[in-house]
C-alpha cells in the first residue's frame, strides 16, 4: 500500500511539473504578443495638393504599397493622413516619401 501511495505522490508532482511547464510557456506567449503591440507606431501626415474626393484614394494607395504599413486613415477636411506601421520595417521618410512620389508632398507632424 505505502508503494503505491508513493507512486501517487510521484505522479502527481509529475503532474504538477508539467503545468508549471505549462504556465511558463503561457508567460512566454504573453512576452511574444506584447512584444509584437510594441511592433506598431502611428505618424500622422500634413498632405498637399488633395483637392477632391479621389486625392485621398491615391494618397492611401501609395502609402499601404509600402512594406510594414498597417492602416492609413486620411480625413480630407483636414488633409491629414494617420499611418499605423511597423517601425522595424519602415520609417516615416519612406511613407511620406512614397505620397509624395505621386505628387501629393506629405510632412510629418509632430507627435
């Protein structure tokens, strides 16, 4: 009986290891989703020469094509453009850079 009784113990600190284990690689995924939110930056953008409904369209196009770009929003009444990137992947010079190559200059605002 005190055989198996110590079996039992045994298994059961197993056991316990095992979700020790568990909660640790849980720990490690939350590590990983918070490092991949700090993998997001927002710019926003004065942008030029949008004089109708469509400057918009062309000014979202240009700035998603470049790689890390998550979302732009653009509000035409202002012509401001809000930008949601990756920062290890791209810089606010190359998103400007690319509305202004299809000739609406963007500048960046001050956060």
């Amino acid at each position: 009986m005190r055989k198996i009784l110590l079996i039992a113990v045994a298994v059961g600190a197993a056991a316990l290891g095992g979700f020790a284990a568990i909660a640790r690689s849980s720990d490690a995924g939350a590590a990983v989703l918070a490092s991949a939110e700090k993998a997001e930056a927002t710019a926003r953008f004065s942008i030029k020469n949008m004089t109708c409904a469509t400057c918009p369209i062309s000014v979202r196009k240009a700035m998603m094509r470049v790689d890390g770009v998550k979302s732009v929003t653009i509000d035409f009444d202002t012509k401001i453009a809000t930008v949601v990137y990756d920062p290890a992947v791209t810089t606010p010079a190359a998103i400007a850079a690319a509305s202004t190559n299809i000739g609406y200059p963007a500048s960046e605002l001050d956060a």
